[in-house]
C-alpha cells in the first residue's frame, strides 16, 4: 500500500491503495464518484473515460501510480463549481435526447467534451476518430453526432 494525494474535480483527496489500483476503483469505492462506470476492463469500450489534464482517457487501465500531479475530472466535475449550469456537451446531450439505456453517456460527454477542449470546430472524420473507443450499445450514434456539432456551437 502506498499514500496517493490526488486532485479529482479540483478537490484533493489522499487514497492509501495499491500502486496498481485503476483509478476507476479509486473514485468509485474510495470516493464514491459512481459516474464512471465499469464496462470491459480493458480500455475498449469507453465507459470510463476520465479527463487526466483535460485529455480523454480510460480510467479501468489507469494506475492511480500513473496520475502523479495531473487533476482528474469525472462527469461529476464537469458542469461548472456549484452544479448548477451543464457543460455545453451535458446540455446538447438532453436537446438531442442521446441516452438510451444511458450506462456509456458519462464516458460519451466525457470524450466529447474533451475534443471540443481542444478542437472548437471539429469536422465529421474528427468527431468519429475521438469518439471511436466509445462503444453505445444502443446506437445512439447518430444521436451523438448531432450532439456533438450543437455543442460545439456553444462552446
């Protein structure tokens, strides 16, 4: 066991786990941030995708021993401080009413919200490579994509 001092969601919280820990465990049974959910194990299908330093990543491979001094977003941190506005991704997702069954749809913002960080103005090919790893078993793909292009309208 080791002492990790982590920043998830601008808070810091000290976690005494295994190195190899995934983070995933470490916000769901240590923090109790259920929003990212268990999916494959195995970083395919997206369900757990987290922001580390504003990039999109898959937090069930993660070793918290890999996170160093980068901050962590779950979905829980991504409206603003008091909860009470959505990101602009959050809100496109309700206008085109994406969620279906809703298991892969913290992971779905969560990728999309980090393309649109980083690129304002995707173009079709862009928003289908950085939403490629995430897998909807309902098909809202469509969905998604519409999604997506209204959000980076409010961005």
């Amino acid at each position: 066991m080791a002492t990790f001092t982590l920043t998830v969601n601008g808070e810091q919280h000290q976690v005494d786990v295994d190195p190899d820990t995934p983070v995933l465990w470490i916000l769901r049974e240590h923090l109790g941030l259920v929003g990212t959910k268990f999916g494959c194990g195995i970083a395919q299908c997206g369900a757990c995708t987290i922001h580390l330093d504003g990039n999109a990543v898959r937090s069930c491979t993660l070793p918290v021993s890999a996170v160093g001094d980068m901050s962590i977003t779950t979905i829980e941190g991504l409206a603003d401080d008091d909860g009470e506005d959505l990101h602009p991704v959050q809100e496109a997702w309700l206008e085109h009413d994406v969620p279906q069954c809703g298991y892969c749809q913290a992971g779905q913002i969560m990728s999309a919200s980090a393309l649109l960080a980083q690129n304002a103005n995707p173009t079709e090919d862009e928003i289908e490579e950085a939403m490629s790893g995430n897998i909807c078993r309902c098909g809202t793909y469509v969905r998604i994509r519409e999604a997506i292009k209204t959000a980076a309208e409010k961005v």
